[in-house]
C-alpha cells in the first residue's frame, strides 16, 4: 500500500478499500477502521460525544461543548476507533495537530465495559522523531480484522509527516 500525493480536496481510498483518506486545503488525514467513513468534523464530533467526561487518570473534565470547541484549534491527522462485540476489547488513538503552533498531540483509549470511551481525551504532546521510529506502536481492537494493514497504513502516513 502507498500513500499517493494529492492534488485536490476529494476523499481517496486505499487500494483495499479499507482506509479513508482526505485531502482539505493539502492536509492528508487517515481515519481508518470504524472511523474511515467519517469526514473530520464527524471525528471532532465523536470524540465531543465519546471521550467527554471525567478523566479519572489526569483529573480533568471535559464537557462535550467545551471539547469540540477545544477540537476547533486542531486538525485530526489520524483517526482510529475500533469497538468490538458489545464495546469488548475496544480501542482508539487520535493523532492531532495544533492550527498555530504545528504542534503535534495524541490521545487513544480503550475499554472493555458498558461505559466505553467515556472521559478518556486527554492530549498528550508527542513528538515527531518518536512517531516515526521504530518505538511508535498502534494498539489495535481485538475486533479489528484489518489490525495488519491499519498498522501499516498509521506507519507510512507518519512518514510524511
């Protein structure tokens, strides 16, 4: 698989038909697995709906209208959600970067409960040597028969970077 240069602001589909990509004003995004027929305002507006509310790892609280209006200062460069049977064995990570510092964030959950993704956005600063190296690993759901490829597809996108 191989990420081709784009020229334009249409979506654009793998060869196997698995990920969605999108091109707006020249920023690739990847959303893949649950999330790879979402547009990026759709992602802003699940994690608003699905990682809102206490964080009982970092203490915070996030309001859902307070986090899509926190989400308005980034673009989602990558989207990854994949929820099993009944929301078993279920994960996510969120690759996103600031609109003026260029900074890049990430944020992934996980859950094996009735509760789901609930109060796990949580921005982390990560930087971009890291997500190119070796080091960089993406958990996948344990539902996610395309684990393999979403891997690779995360891989060579965060090359371009």
């Amino acid at each position: 698989m191989t990420l081709d240069k784009c020229v334009n602001n249409d979506k654009i589909r793998t060869d196997d038909g698995g990920s969605l990509r999108y091109v707006i004003e020249g920023l690739i995004m990847l959303f893949l697995a649950d999330l790879k027929d979402y547009t990026e305002q759709e992602v802003k507006q699940h994690l608003s709906n699905e990682y809102a509310g206490k964080d009982g790892n970092h203490g915070t609280q996030n309001d859902k209208g307070e986090l899509l209006k926190l989400l308005d200062e980034y673009n989602v460069l990558v989207g990854y959600e994949s929820v099993g049977n009944w929301g078993c064995d279920s994960s996510s990570y969120f690759l996103l970067q600031n609109k003026v510092t260029l900074e890049y964030f990430e944020t992934s959950g996980s859950h094996c409960s009735c509760y789901g993704f609930e109060g796990q956005f949580y921005l982390s600063p990560v930087d971009v040597t890291y997500l190119k190296s070796d080091k960089f690993y993406l958990g996948c759901g344990g539902y996610d028969d395309d684990s393999d490829e979403n891997r690779e597809s995360v891989k060579l996108f965060l090359q371009t970077l």
